[in-house]
C-alpha cells in the first residue's frame, strides 16, 4: 500500500495501538484478523492522503524494497511501483483481494462500500498493473552468484557481459538512471570498480538481492541494497537503495570483518 518499509513499520505499529485500546470492545473476538486489517488499511489511507500533499508540494516519493524473509509474500518492486499510480481505495482493493486474499464481500466490509464497487475497483487496477514475473529458477540464481563474484573480484568486463543491452541501474534516492550496458560500463569505471565490495545475498519483492558493503578505514561498512532483474541469462536491472538504513530490516550486520 505504502510502497515504504518504514511507512509501513509506522502504520503495523498504530494498527496494533489502535487494536490493543479497543479490543475490550471487539463484539467478536474471533473476528480479530479482519478487524485488524480493516484498522490497518484505514490507517494506510490516512497515511496516503497525507503523502499525496506533501508530493503535490514538490517532495519526490522513494519507494523501498521489502525483504522476502519478512513474510510469505512476494511483491514485485515493478508491481509495488505500478500500485503507487492506483488512487488509494483501488489499491486497498487489488491488494486485499489478490494478495491477501479476502473475499469481494469481506473486501467491501474492510473498505465501507458495495461489491460491486470493490469488483469494478479490482477490473480497473488489474489493467493498470504489470503481469507477475516466474519465480527465480535455479539459472537465476546462479546468474546472481556469478554477479556477486564478479562484483568481489572487481572485473567489470564480467559485471558488463552479464548484462541485458537495454539494462537500467539506478540508485535511489539519487535521480540518474544509466541506460545501456556502455553507460552503466561508464559509470562502473568512473566510480565504483574503484573500490573494494563485499556482497552478502538476501532477497527483496521476490528477487535476488544483496547487502553491498565498501571498504573504508580497514572494515566493509554498509552501503546499500542492490535488487537485481534476470531474465533468462542477462541482468536487466539493478536497482541500487544507498544507504545504510534498510540493513535491519533484512537482518544484515552494519560492518563486515575484511578478512
């Protein structure tokens, strides 16, 4: 909904606030989980209503990659991104209703309106919104490995052979994005393959990623998280999070030992 990792921390937290103080009040406590969700995206869509004036003032939104290990679902970045163009009530909807798995009449109880309106809401997000990817295969995992290698041992012939023609890499919440294997090999040469990294493997909106961590002062310190698109045998896209922020979060140490 929030297309925030830290958003959403707020939001679980006041959702479970709200829960505890008016729980004595729950008619029927064996209704809890739709009562909660129907805390929670009240709460969401208070939070987006807040957002959408504060991005009509100019202030840009970031989405977050949301760590697999967290949960039993995988969302796609490309589809999370693809949600934040929904208005907030149909995007309550499909989520609800294709993720969660909740029912077009318990969907319309949770969002105070009719099912006809929550199937019309569904109809209209489903078009807007990306078909889901496969599931990472074996090959795209060994294709992640030999990136993570190639990274370690700084050879950025490899980093680029690996490549799609049309890759993008981006590093959020910086604006550039290199489009093309000669501007990311560009970019690689100019700044990166500078330095010493060390890649620790995780995973994000149900593809592989990694803790990227820079030498400085003696010791590799945290320096983003690199989601990473495969398809077939070539890297389409990487999407750099700088920063140290989102480590917790997927249970990566700040600092790693250079040996």
């Amino acid at each position: 909904m929030l297309g925030s990792l830290h958003d959403a921390e707020d939001a679980v937290q006041e959702t479970y606030l709200r829960g505890w103080k008016a729980f004595p009040r729950l008619a029927d406590p064996a209704g809890v989980r739709p009562w909660l969700f129907r805390i929670a995206t009240n709460r969401c869509l208070t939070m987006l209503q807040g957002r959408s004036l504060r991005v009509s003032d100019g202030e840009p939104l970031w989405l977050q990659p949301f760590p697999d290990a967290l949960t039993g679902i995988s969302v796609e970045l490309a589809f999370v991104a693809a949600l934040q163009h929904l208005p907030p009530r149909p995007r309550a909807a499909i989520l609800l209703r294709e993720v969660l798995g909740f029912s077009a009449a318990e969907t319309a109880g949770l969002l105070d309106t009719t099912v006809a309106a929550v199937n019309s809401a569904v109809q209209r997000a489903r078009k807007a919104l990306p078909a889901p990817d496969p599931t990472p295969t074996a090959d795209v995992r060994e294709v992640a490995r030999a990136y993570r290698a190639a990274w370690e041992a700084g050879d950025v012939d490899t980093i680029v052979s690996m490549l799609a023609d049309d890759a993008r890499y981006s590093m959020p919440p910086l604006p550039e994005v290199y489009a093309g294997a000669p501007a990311i090999r560009a970019f690689l040469l100019e700044g990166p393959s500078r330095h010493r990294w060390r890649f620790l493997p995780t995973a994000a909106n149900g593809r592989p990623a990694f803790g990227t961590y820079l030498l400085s002062a003696g010791r590799f310190e945290a320096a983003g998280i690199d989601l990473v698109t495969v398809r077939g045998s070539r890297v389409t896209e990487v999407v750099s999070f700088l920063g140290p922020a989102l480590f917790p979060a997927f249970g990566l140490p700040e600092f790693l030992d250079p040996r």
